[in-house]
C-alpha cells in the first residue's frame, strides 16, 4: 500500500467536503478532459465507500476535493474535525483504495492517535471502552467524548 496523503481534518472537511492536497490528484487517474471520477475505498472495517473525486477544469490550481459519498462516511463513522485520516492505493491491485481514520488521545499523559473505534455510532456521547496493548499487556481505558470546538479551539456550544 502506497500512502496518497494524510491530512487533519478542517471543519469544511468534515461539513462540506474533502479538500485532497494537489499532489495526490494523479493517484486518481482522472481520464484526459474528465474532472470527476467515482472509486470505491475500503475501510479498516472492511466496509466499502464510493467517493468521488472532482477538480476544477478551469485555472491552473485544480483544487481537488472528494465529494459525493464523502459527507455520509464523515456522519456514519462518527469523524470529527481534528481527527486525522490516511488515504492510501493499493500499488499491486488496480484502482483499490483503503482510508484510516484517527483520533488524538492522551495516554499515560502522552497525546497519541488511535483508530476509530469501529462499532462508535455518529455523535456518540457515552464513554467508549477500547483495549489496548501495552508493554506487552492487554489493558483497557476509557476513552472520553470530545466537545466539538472551531478553529480556534474553542467548544462550540449545541
């Protein structure tokens, strides 16, 4: 697996669309004269997702973003602005696409990322039991639900 891009997800990210860096447009083998194409990206679940990727086909920046099927992944899988995902392409198997998703956590007083947990529904508020390897042991830790906040880490208020 090649990774395509790794990205902190922005509010727009999560609310609106994927904003892909530039650099990863070729990865998505967008045929001459097209400025969208339908692919499908599996999950860490195993589950399948259809997305679209667009640009722009005027200008000179193509700005590229994921749209159609972008914002139901985000709702399904419960993804938060902050939270960090990974994109990558099979190099060996033909158009086959796989995406992570991450949270930051504090563990043992250290900020770390920690996948999603899978069976964690949209909105979520309810502690999250997750089990975890460590120095060799299996331990289990809470994990505490976040409060959305803006861009300048604010809590936002519901």
């Amino acid at each position: 697996m090649q990774i395509l891009f790794t990205k902190v997800l922005t509010n727009t990210d999560v609310e609106k669309r994927l904003a892909v860096p530039n650099n990863s447009l070729k990865h998505f083998e967008l045929e001459n004269g097209n400025c969208s194409k339908s692919f499908e990206v599996k999950d860490e679940n195993g589950s399948t997702w259809t997305f679209r990727c667009y640009v722009r086909n005027d200008g000179a920046y193509k700005k590229p973003v994921l749209s159609s099927g972008w914002r139901q992944f985000v709702l399904n899988k419960g993804v938060h602005q902050g939270d960090l995902i990974t994109l990558y392409k099979d190099v060996e198997e033909e158009a086959s696409y796989k995406i992570e998703v991450q949270r930051k956590i504090k563990l043992l007083g250290k900020e770390c990322w920690s996948s999603l947990e899978p069976d964690q529904p949209a909105g979520a508020t309810a502690q999250v039991q997750r089990k975890i390897l460590l120095f060799g042991k299996e331990c289990w830790y809470f994990l505490e639900p976040e409060q959305p906040t803006d861009a300048t880490g604010k809590v936002i208020q519901a």
